[in-house]
C-alpha cells in the first residue's frame, strides 16, 4: 500500500508524486546532495551528545556525516534492504559504525523519543501522518526537514539553498525547514507579588504550535504580552503594565517543566525569580484548521 512507498523518505525522496501514486514495485530514490545534509545538520545545531534520527535514510549519509564532523550517535531507518546494508557498510568505510546504525525497518514503527535530533525527507501527506508523533516529542527535540512542511505548523526557519546536482526540480534548488518541538503551555499561571503575598499576577495564554499570545493582569490592570517566544520548553516575553500610576515594562524568562515555569523577569534593569504555576490548563492547537490541508 501507500506506507511501502516511503521507503524513499529521510534522505530520499520523490516528488515525482503522479508515478508513485501508480508504482507500487520498484520505488526509485532520489539522493539528497551532500551540500543540503551539510545545511541540515547546521542548522539543527548538532553536537556530539545529541542522538540522531533519521526517517528514511537511504545510503545513511545524514547519520554518517552527523557521526563523523560532530561525533553525534543515532540511527536511520529505511523499508529498502539493499540501501540498509549500503548504509551499515558505508558507515564502516568511515569508521564510525559504532556511532550510525541502520536498519530496515517501517518508520511509522520505529520508536522516535529518544531523539535529541529528528531528520526527514517526506513526502507531504507522510509528514502529517508523522506530525503528531512528533509534537508529542520532549520539549526541545529539534527536527530539520527537506522540502516539504508540515501542515500549518509553521518552522522556526526556512531557507532556500542552493542544490548542485539535485536529481530532481529545474532550478537546482533545496528548502530546508527547522523547527524545535514546543511545550504545551497554554491556560491560567498565577505568581505572587514579590512585595505582597496577597497580591498576584496572572498570565492567561493561547497557543497555536509554537506560536503563543495572551494577556497578564495584576491589581485589576491587564495589558497583551508582547515579543512572546516559545523555543521547546525556553519562554520569554514582556509585558507593560501600570503600576504606581506609571507604565512599568516587564521582562519575563523562564523554564517550564510540566506546570511550573522558574526564571527571573526584569523590571526597570532589576532583575529577580519569577515562580510561576499553571492552575487551569487549556487545550494547545496542535492541528491543522483544515484536516484535508497537505503539507508544503
């Protein structure tokens, strides 16, 4: 069925989307140029303590050059034997089978979580398959895709590069796409008033992906949260509001594990801890508006 074909995902992937819908045999591949796994592993920030994934990963040249410029560990997985052993024996030839493993294996069962880095190169309606498994991830996981998007789940960054001798497209060129898995952190927080332990803020917050936008109030004043990012489980904002009959900017940051979040906000060039906690939860949107919408 449709699920054989992604075979050719991870670093393989074909746009050739009328043929494949009508070969069902022998599914060709398309190599991603070396300069586009370069991008990839740039842009997710790769070290040598993160453990990579890669979904579909052919000759395994994304783990491999993970493992042998960053001294990263992972593993890729693909449906196509031949690529599979191709990939442990090319990761022998490097030397570092020990760090890159392959196998063959369907990557709709294939165990994500440990990922510290997820890579793919899916075909569109693939990674909305993919996608809630995804969101579902730690906090903080970050994922670089090839190509195509995922719905309306918007990245974090998106470039146009340059592709040498990319097999597929007329101009020779890639998108390369970046994102890091967001925490759930939409609904009511409340912290007391450092001065009084009677007095408390409260902060009420949406969230659409990794998009937020809300309102903080104290002592009957609200005003919107501004220059809001949510970067995995990373949060900062500001937010202005009256105080003693003039406007005071405050600087939020913080940690959020669960329904805590800790760090310091600023206020006038003074910093202090800011101690937050979530007492009505609310629901993120973590799907597409549309259900039919096809990623881009």
């Amino acid at each position: 069925g449709l699920l054989r074909l992604v075979l050719i995902c991870g670093l393989f992937a074909v746009p050739m989307l009328p043929s494949l819908a009508q070969d069902y045999g022998d599914t060709p591949y398309v190599q991603t140029p070396q300069v586009v796994v370069d991008k990839m592993l740039e842009l997710a920030k790769v070290t040598k303590n993160d453990y990579l994934i890669d979904l579909g990963s052919g000759d395994g040249r994304m783990i491999i050059t993970a493992a042998k410029r960053y001294g990263a560990r992972g593993f890729g997985v693909d449906l196509n034997k031949n690529l599979v052993t191709l990939a442990n024996r090319n990761a022998a030839k490097m030397g570092v089978a020990g760090r890159a493993v392959f196998y063959e294996r369907d990557l709709h069962e294939t165990d994500i979580t440990q990922a510290d880095v997820l890579t793919i190169y899916l075909l569109p309606e693939v990674n909305l398959m993919v996608r809630p498994r995804i969101l579902d991830l730690k906090p903080g996981t970050r994922l670089v895709s090839h190509d195509y998007g995922f719905g309306e789940w918007p990245p974090d960054v998106e470039l146009i590069m340059d592709a040498p001798g990319k097999p597929v497209g007329r101009d020779q060129k890639s998108k390369v796409m970046y994102w890091v898995v967001p925490s759930r952190i939409a609904g009511k927080w409340v912290w007391q008033d450092g001065n009084s332990v009677e007095r408390f803020y409260e902060l009420q917050i949406d969230q659409v992906f990794q998009k937020i936008s809300g309102t903080m109030s104290f002592g009957g004043r609200s005003a919107k949260i501004e220059d809001a990012v949510l970067t995995g489980d990373n949060l900062r904002f500001t937010a202005t509001l009256e105080m003693g009959g003039k406007p005071v900017r405050h600087e939020f940051s913080g940690k959020i594990v669960n329904n805590a979040i800790s760090g310091e906000v600023r206020r006038g060039g003074a910093a202090e801890a800011w101690n937050a906690t979530r007492t009505e939860l609310r629901e993120a949107r973590m799907t597409d508006l549309n259900p039919g919408i096809m990623a881009r």
